[in-house]
C-alpha cells in the first residue's frame, strides 16, 4: 500500500476528531457566555449584537423546555413515591385496623361471657341463655366423646384408622360449636357495651372491660377516619397518575424531549461559540468574556491551524496521487494509441494487397474477354 493513502487516511481522521474537539470548545464557550449575557453579567453585552434576537429568544424557550419537563418528572416521580407510601399506610393500617378488630373481638367475648355467668344481669342475658342452653350442652357431648376415643387403645390398625377418621368429624364438629358460642358471648358482650344499664353496674370488672371497649372503639374511629382519608388520597392521586398516562412511558417520553432540547440548545451554544470566535478576530470583546474563556478561544485558534495543515497536506497528498494515476492512465492511453495504429497501418498493408488482387483480377478479365470476341 502506498504510504501517502496511508497519510491520508490518518490526516483525515485526526481532522476528525479534532473536528469534534473544536465543536466542544465552541459549544462551552458559547454555553459559557451566553447564560451569562442572558443573566446581565456582561457589562458589554449590548455593544457587540450578538447573539441576535432571535438566538436569544430561542435560548430562553429552550431554557424554560428543560426546566418545565424536569419539574415535570420530579412531580410524576414524587406523585409515584407518594402513591407507593399511601399503599404501604393503607396496607399497614388495615392490618393493624384488622387486629384491633381482633382485639376488640376480644374484649367483647370476654364481657360476653362474664355478662352471661352473672346472675345480676339475667334480665340481659335470657337470650342469649337460650342459645347457650343448646350450645353447652352439646359441645360438652362432643368433649366426652373425643375423650372416650382417646382412651381407648387398641392394636388393630383398622379399627385405629377408623377411630382417628371419627377424632376428626368430632373435633371438626367441636371446633364449630366452639366458634358459634364465642359469637354468642361477642354478640352479647358487643350489645351490653352499647347499651345503658338502667340501673348502676357494681361489678368493677364488667366497668374496667367496658372502659376498655370505650377506649378500643374511640381508637378504631380514628384509626377508622385515618384509613378512609388514607384511601381517598390514594384514590385521587391515583386518579390523577392514570388520566395523564403511564408514569413510566411519561416519564421516558419527557426525557426524550429533554434530550432533543439539549441538542437544540448544544447547537446554538456551537453557532454562537463559532460568532465570538470569528468576532474576537477583529474586535475586543472586553468584559464579554470570562477569564476562562479566554484559553478556549486560544485552543480553538490552535485547533482551527492544526486543522488548516491537515487540509494543506491532504490536498497535496491527493494531487500527488492524482498526478500520478494521471500519468499512469496517459501512459495506458498512449499504449493503447499506438496498439490501434499497428493495427491501422496492418489494415492498410491489407487493403493495398487485396487493391493489388482486384487489379490483376481486372487485367485477366480483359484479357479472357478478347479470345471470346
């Protein structure tokens, strides 16, 4: 391989990368000077015109683009963490919400039961008594029964399957019974809690579990009112979040648009950058400019020379080349004339002797011609 297309090709790529070294230095002198020509930092920034109106209409839009799609997406994330925590509360709240329910379950079962056993509230209690009546007895069928089977031992392995099978229906059995008195003594505890004896209540037990009801029951209200505003918020907000769209893809679209604003706006920083270059040529650009600013202008000058002797040396590289291949396609050419006037002067030699054959051939026919006269 020649070494001059050699050359070439790595003059043409240093042109290259320094053509993306100087776009830098321009766009950072532009984006150096211009926010602050904008902010009124310049004391000359009016003398000079530029940049031209327009360029600084369009630095304040995109200004402003970015700015408003960055505040945008903080609000949708910030909606988005938001709604997260509000899921986590509701989700905490209806748990801690379902055990005080438990708990206040609890207290109403125990009053419940102690309601039924006292003799002072028989008036209070005859429903619930009936129920009872029923129930008692019953589940204390079902103990005895469970307690017989379990005594009794024997070797037989079916007759163990089958007194095992039969543990389970009574226990079964047991365990429902069991939970509909509990709901006997809640119901009735529940109801008691919330009535108004017409006479005092003396047993200081029944006051203390009816005191703690009252204290259970006023934290489930506001832990009731807590849930449900809890609830609504996630509600609108959620609301909200659906109607604009899906936050992730509003979220990437905004981040798109950033992006192309940012490009706009590195542009104008270069076209701008590229002015005060030119401008600083043949003029003083004063306080316009920072102290900074002042080593990029010298580096892009330095860029703008480098790149000027890479152009130098390329174009006479390539018309060396050029000259060259020229020569070469003459010499081709030149060959190639002198190829077809062999054949030329082969192709006269060729007509001459076949003019000379139609000569001879005449004169024969002359000559055949007078012995048949």
């Amino acid at each position: 391989m020649d070494e001059r297309r050699k050359t070439v090709r790595e003059l043409e790529e240093r042109q290259r990368e320094d053509l993306l070294a100087l776009n830098a230095m321009l766009e950072k002198l532009g984006g150096s000077v211009l926010p602050r020509l904008e902010g009124g930092d310049a004391a000359d920034s009016g003398r000079i015109g530029i940049p031209a109106p327009e360029d600084r209409a369009e630095y304040r839009e995109l200004i402003k683009e970015i700015e408003n799609s960055q505040e945008d997406i903080r609000t949708v994330e910030g909606d988005v963490a938001r709604f997260k925590e509000l899921e986590d509360a509701v989700q905490h709240k209806e748990g801690e919400y379902t055990e005080r329910n438990k708990e206040l379950a609890e207290y109403y079962a125990r009053m419940g039961e102690r309601v039924l056993e006292e003799k002072a509230y028989e008036s209070f209690a005859e429903p619930f008594r009936q129920q009872l009546e029923v129930l008692v007895p019953k589940i204390k069928s079902l103990e005895d029964r469970l307690d017989v089977l379990e005594e009794r031992g024997d070797a037989n392995v079916f007759t163990w399957i089958g007194k095992s099978a039969q543990g389970m229906v009574l226990r079964g059995f047991l365990g429902k019974s069991q939970g509909n008195l509990r709901r006997i003594y809640q119901a009735a505890g529940e109801k008691f809690a919330a009535s108004s004896p017409s006479e005092p209540i003396q047993d200081e037990n029944v006051l203390r579990m009816r005191g703690d009801i009252e204290k259970q029951r006023n934290a489930q209200a506001v832990l009731s009112g807590e849930l449900a505003r809890l609830k609504e918020e996630r509600r609108k907000l959620g609301d909200s979040l659906e109607g604009e769209g899906n936050p992730g893809r509003r979220i990437q679209s905004l981040e798109r648009h950033i992006h192309h604003a940012e490009e706009k706006l590195r542009d104008l920083y270069r076209r701008y950058g590229r002015q005060l270059e030119d401008l600083s040529a043949v003029e003083d650009l004063g306080s316009l400019l920072a102290e900074e600013d002042l080593p990029l202008l010298d580096q892009i000058s330095a860029l703008r020379a480098a790149m000027a002797e890479y152009a130098r040396r390329i174009e006479k590289l390539k018309a060396a080349l050029d000259i060259e291949e020229t020569q070469v396609e003459i010499s081709k050419l030149e060959k190639a004339i002198a190829g077809q006037r062999a054949r030329i002067a082969a192709c006269e030699m060729a007509i001459d002797q076949y003019e000379k054959k139609i000569i001879r051939a005449n004169d024969r026919i002359e000559e055949l011609g007078k012995l048949i006269q």
